[in-house]
C-alpha cells in the first residue's frame, strides 16, 4: 500500500492515523511488538503505511511512524527515529518489515 496522505508533523499524523484503527502504540523490543502489556510476533504484522520525517536542524528529530497491521486486524502504529537516533537492537526487525513493505509495494 502507498502513502495515501502527507502530514505536516508527527504529531498530525499519529491523530490521523489513530482515527483510522491504528490505535496501538507499539513499542519494538526485539522481534516483538509491545502494546498494553501485550506481546505481538512481529512478524506477524505488514507495514500498512509510512510516513518519514527528517528534522530540519536536529538530527534528534528524525522518525519514521510505521501503521502496523496484522491478517487477524490488530493494527498500530510504531514511531522509530532512524539515522543517529535509530535503536541498533530492533533495527533489524525494522529492515524485516521495510523488506516485506517494498516487495508488496514494487
């Protein structure tokens, strides 16, 4: 699926988003997605959507919020920082789900 709308800020796009089911948020702990004390394969879910944004002076302000969703409709959304900011530890994981969301959307 391809990017659909374009929000100005991070913060637009969570509410967006949630509006549209993606009302999890969902923290990345190694191969697992953590939501509500929760745990949830992450390889269980696809990359509905994502949306990129790049800080304009402060690297810090780089992230990229991911809408999750799963085939048994468990949908939320992750927010990762990337580049300086980006966890080493669930980055790959996040390679997994980017490597799934480019082979259906190519």
């Amino acid at each position: 699926m391809k990017q659909k709308f374009h929000y100005a800020t991070i913060t637009e796009a969570i509410e967006q988003l949630h509006k549209q089911g993606y009302t999890l948020d969902f923290n990345l702990q190694k191969d697992k997605l953590v939501a509500d004390g929760k745990e949830y394969a992450a390889t269980d879910f696809e990359i509905a959507d994502l949306y990129r944004y790049e800080g304009q002076s402060d690297p810090g302000d780089e992230a990229n919020v991911y809408a999750l969703a799963s085939a048994s409709g468990v949908k939320g959304l992750l927010v990762s920082g990337y580049g300086i900011s980006a966890e080493s530890e669930s980055e790959e994981t996040i390679k997994q789900l980017h490597y799934k969301y480019l082979q259906e959307n190519s």
